[in-house]
C-alpha cells in the first residue's frame, strides 16, 4: 500500500523549549554579528566572514555534527531553526550551516568510522567547512549521468573530470565528490568521496557571477589525475548515487527552512515600511489591498513554515514518507519565498527596487532557492514518483 497520507499525522512535530530557546539565541547573534554586513557582503560579493566568525563561535556553523565528532549533536529541526534565522537576515550567510550540512551528511550516513574520525571533528570545530560536489555541466537534473571518474590505483583512489556550480568552494576544506566508479551501470556505478582541498589534482575554478547569494562562492571543481587515499571513500563502491539521494531528504528541508528566513525577512521590511509610508493622505497600511497583501503572504510563510518543520521531523525519525516531504517542504518554501520577496519588493514602490532597502536583495538571493539542491521540477517529479509508488 502506498504509505504516504496512510496515516497523517498531524502532531508530528513540536518545538521544544530548547528549540525556541535556540532560535532566540541565533537570532540575537545574527542581529547583531550578520545584519549590519548582509548588504555590504552582497554588493561587493565577498565571503562573510564576520558571519563565519559568529556562527562558529556560538557553535551554530554545524549543529547537525554528532556530540562524539565534537558538535552539538542537534537534531534536523535544530539545523533549520538555525538556517531559517540566519537567512532572515543575509542569505549568503546561511550557506554556512546549509552547506557545512549538505556536504557532511553524505559522511554522516554511509562512510567508515574511521573516515568520520577523520573529517567530522575538523567540521565541528570550524576549522573547516564542507562543500558537495554533485552536479556537472552536462549533469545538473540528470545527476547519474555524471562523467567524473574515479579508479582505484593500488591504495589510491584517482579522479579525473570537473563539477559545476559547486556551493562554498575556494573556502571549503573538505569536498564530497561523486564520480563514476564502474562505467555504464547508471546510478549503481557511481561512488562517493572526500577530497581535501590540499589533495594532489584539485583544483578550484573561477567565481561564478550571480544574481544573487553573491557572498557563497560558486565556482567549478577541477579533478586532474586527482590522487586521494583509497580510505577516503565514503560507504562501499556503487553506493554513491543513493547516499546522494539520502542526503537530500535531510536537505532539501533545510533549503525550505532557508526559503521561510527568506521570507520572513521580506515580510517583516516590508510590515514595517507599509505602517510609516505614506500617500493620498493616509499610511499605506490602512489600505485594504494592503492588508489583503499582507495576510496573504503571512498565510503562506506560516503553511511554508509548517510544512519544513513537518519534513524535518519525519526526516530525523526516517519515516517511509520523507522523500516526499523533504521534496514538498523545499518546494513549496521555495516557491512562497519567491513569490513573498517579490510582493515585498512591490509594496515598497519604486524603493524597493533600489538597493536602499534589503528586499530587491532578498528577491534575488530567494530564486536560487527554486533552482539548487534540485529544481522544483525534479522535486515534482520525486513527489509523484512517491505518490505512484514508482
Ligand atoms: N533515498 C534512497 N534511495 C534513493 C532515493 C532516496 N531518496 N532516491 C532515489 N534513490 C535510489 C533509487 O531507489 C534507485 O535505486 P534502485 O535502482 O536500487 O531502486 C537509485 O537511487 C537511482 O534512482 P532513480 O532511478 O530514481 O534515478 P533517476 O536518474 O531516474 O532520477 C533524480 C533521480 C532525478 C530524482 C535525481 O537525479 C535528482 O534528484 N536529480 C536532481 C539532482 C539535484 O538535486 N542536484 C542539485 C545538486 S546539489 S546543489
């Protein structure tokens, strides 16, 4: 039987004390540590640093990491509580626990112990950050046709091939690469490693220009005869493509968790602005298409909100419907962050379309939401491949 809707379970997840106590805490930081350089990070597309400083300070820069790698041993809830008020206020700041995530769970879940010894305590301590390199050119939302190879030479692995699009790199330490290790088996042929910036045939490219997330390098991963310790593998050969696919179930809810900071931080600029702007004699907030505006977006940031928790909870407990969540939760977020960052910039007029306030930024670091860690095609298409049982 299909599982999904079998048995909704509408209680699934509560904020604990300590959740709400952590929210408050991260919040206080980033008002104070992230805010005042979110607009000067974007213009000159710099790496936050002064965010990396706080968050790792604090010990919010990966609090997903387990207490016996030296992290906080935070539950997934947690990791998007922190991601979502981080990207309330600068978004390229909350790439930082986003991609230090998204980079180590593929360690998390499938690599020996002893390779977990090796990369996780450095991760933990902020020493170093993760980055995931997946994606190629030619491979975006077809990921199994990856053209990165790896082959075993005596106690070396060897990689050959380059990746696109590659989140954090240049500041990253340690890289989770997919390449294919038994050509022409699809997805059961391609394996998981960890490259190490140092690692002899690594190489990083140059910076992509984008339209937005501006301080979270982009860039192309280049592997030339790429030479690592056979130990560096992650899980068995062949294992690789769906320890990707695993990973993004814890993921993609914190790619919906960085659409609701988005959000939210849209809605409160543009709360604020619409109770002092004033024309035809009257603050624009007591106009009634104004307010529809506005509860319409609430509406939405709080189903969006509801829905990342929901996906979150299911995720940590390993639910059968998880694929489905994690995709609905990142989508759904994606697309009311889109939509409430572009209402934000209109209830701010012509204002909003200039870099005097931070909207215009938040519509431009919001469309990546809709684009990485898989597109809201494919997360459509991974939901109805969970819903026809496929
Ligand atoms: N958990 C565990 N295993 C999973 C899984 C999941 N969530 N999703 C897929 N798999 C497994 C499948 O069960 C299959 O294994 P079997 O053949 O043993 O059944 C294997 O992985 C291959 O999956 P599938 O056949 O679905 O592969 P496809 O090529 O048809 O498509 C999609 C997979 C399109 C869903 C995948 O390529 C994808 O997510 N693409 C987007 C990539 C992406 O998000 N890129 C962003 C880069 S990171 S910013």
């Amino acid at each position: 039987m299909n599982q999904l809707f079998a048995n909704p379970d509408f209680a699934a997840f509560r904020l604990s004390e300590e959740h709400h106590e952590l929210r408050a805490a991260v919040r206080a930081l980033c008002e104070k540590h992230i805010a005042p350089h979110a607009a000067d990070v974007d213009e000159n597309s710099r790496f936050p640093e002064e965010a990396r400083a706080a968050l790792t300070a604090a010990g919010f820069h990966a609090v997903h990491v387990p207490e016996q790698y030296g992290g906080e041993g935070a539950d997934g809830l947690a990791a998007c509580l922190v991601i979502e008020e981080v990207a309330r206020v600068c978004v390229s700041s909350s790439l930082i626990p986003a991609v230090n995530k998204l980079g180590s769970m593929p360690v998390l879940l499938s690599a020996s112990e002893e390779l977990k010894q090796q990369v996780l305590p450095t991760l933990a301590t902020g020493q170093a950050l993760f980055a995931y390199g997946l994606s190629e050119r030619e491979a975006g939302s077809d990921a199994v046709a990856m053209k990165t190879r790896a082959r075993l030479d005596g106690d070396h692995w060897v990689l050959n091939g380059a990746k696109a699009w590659i989140s954090n790199s240049g500041v990253a330490t340690w890289y989770t690469v997919f390449a294919v290790t038994e050509p022409g088996q699809g997805a059961a042929g391609i394996s998981a490693f960890v490259v190490n910036a140092g690692d002899p045939g690594f190489e990083v490219g140059a910076k992509e220009r984008k339209l937005g997330i501006k301080g979270s390098p982009t860039c192309e991963l280049y592997f030339t005869d790429c030479t690592i310790p056979a130990d560096r593998i992650v899980g068995e050969p062949g294992t690789g493509f769906k320890t990707a696919m695993r990973t993004f179930d814890h993921t993609r809810p914190t790619i919906g968790a960085q659409a609701v900071g988005i959000a939210q931080g849209a809605f409160d600029a543009a709360r604020a602005y619409v109770k002092e702007r004033t024309q035809f004699g009257r603050r624009i907030a007591e106009f009634q298409g104004v307010q529809f505006l506005l509860a319409d977006l609430a509406m939405k940031i709080e189903a969006a909100r509801s829905l990342v928790y929901l996906a979150a909870a299911k995720v940590e407990r390993g639910e059968p419907d998880q694929t489905f969540f994690a995709s609905s939760a990142k989508c759904f977020a994606s697309d009311v962050a889109m939509q409430v960052t572009t209402d934000a910039v209109q209830l701010f007029g012509g204002a909003g379309y200039t870099r005097d306030f931070p909207v215009e930024r938040m519509m431009r670091d919001a469309k990546i939401t809709q684009i990485y860690e898989g597109t809201n095609q494919i997360q459509r298409m991974v939901m109805a491949r969970a819903l026809l049982n496929r």
